[in-house]
C-alpha cells in the first residue's frame, strides 16, 4: 500500500473528526489543507481511504471517513454515502446526508 495512502487511514483513525460542531468544515478543511501543503497528494490519499473505511463494519470509523469525505469528496462518492447512511443508520446517516450536501454544493460553486 501507498505511504500516503497508509497515513490518510492512519489520520483518520486518530483525528477527532465530526460533523455539527461549530466551524467543523473550517477546521477539517484547515488541517486537511495543511497536510497537503507538506505531503502533496494527502487530500486524494484521504477520500480514497475513507471510502474504504466506509465498507467497514467500525461505526466510529465510518463517521469519520464521512466527516472526512464532507471536505475532500466528490459526486463520485455520493453513492458510497449513501450506501454507508442505510447500513449505519442513525447519527451516520444524517452525518453522511451532511456530506452530500456540502459535495453538491461545493460541485455547484466551482
């Protein structure tokens, strides 16, 4: 496996990363954008690990490679969130409708 990729697991495993606190999206984008501005490809490494952890069975984990695709995914992993807000239910639903949100809105403004 890729180091970068291995990071990215390994960052979101050990982040404090969710949705619904004040300025969440301000503060994922900040840290994530700082990563990438020392290891170049972080941000890429980081929505293909989420989604890989979004086939998992770790609850925990799957929210927070949805809090993590809320800043770095794209249209492409929409399916995969919602795949992940019907296994998961609950919190992880309404966290991964949250990140659908800001993909499509983030795809509109640019």
């Amino acid at each position: 496996m890729d180091p970068l990729r291995e990071y990215a697991q390994f960052w979101i495993e050990g982040t404090a990363l969710q949705l619904g606190h004040p300025n969440w999206h301000e503060l994922h984008r900040y840290w994530i954008s700082n990563i990438e501005s020392g290891r170049p490809g972080f941000a890429a490494q980081l929505r293909l690990a989420a989604r890989d952890l979004l086939e998992g069975e770790s609850y925990g984990l799957a929210v927070k490679a949805i809090a993590a695709l809320a800043v770095v995914g794209d249209g492409e992993d929409v399916v995969s969130l919602r795949a992940a807000a019907e296994r998961f239910g609950s919190e992880a639903a309404k966290a991964a409708y949250t990140a659908i949100f800001e993909i499509e809105h983030r795809a509109r403004a640019s």
